[in-house]
C-alpha cells in the first residue's frame, strides 16, 4: 500500500474492513438501481392508461 494511503486511513481512524464494507455498501446500491423502482413502473403505466383512454375517447 503507497503511504498516501496509509496517512490518509490514520487521519480517518479506517481500517481495512472499513474498506471492505464500503465496497459491500457500493455495491448493494449499484445492484439497487438495476431495476427501477416498483412505484415509478406503476405511475408510468398509469399515465400511459390514461394517456390510451383520452386518444380513444377523442376519436369518438
């Protein structure tokens, strides 16, 4: 490890599994925004159904 780095996890009080459980953390959070949020899926279909409803109301 360059010294740079050992300095700066002194000045911070880290250690190594400090490390490690921020990669975890980063890493759930990535995975996290794989899929999109189940409530913005339905508002999207909601606004598409009615987006439909009002086309074919106007064509009557």
């Amino acid at each position: 490890m360059q010294l740079s780095v050992i300095k700066f996890q002194h000045s911070r009080h880290l250690t190594d599994k400090d490390f490690t459980w921020f990669l975890h953390e980063e890493q759930e959070y990535f995975n996290s925004l794989l899929q999109e949020p189940e409530e913005d899926v339905l508002a999207f279909k909601y606004l598409e159904t009615l987006e439909s409803q009002s086309s074919a109301n106007s064509k009557i």
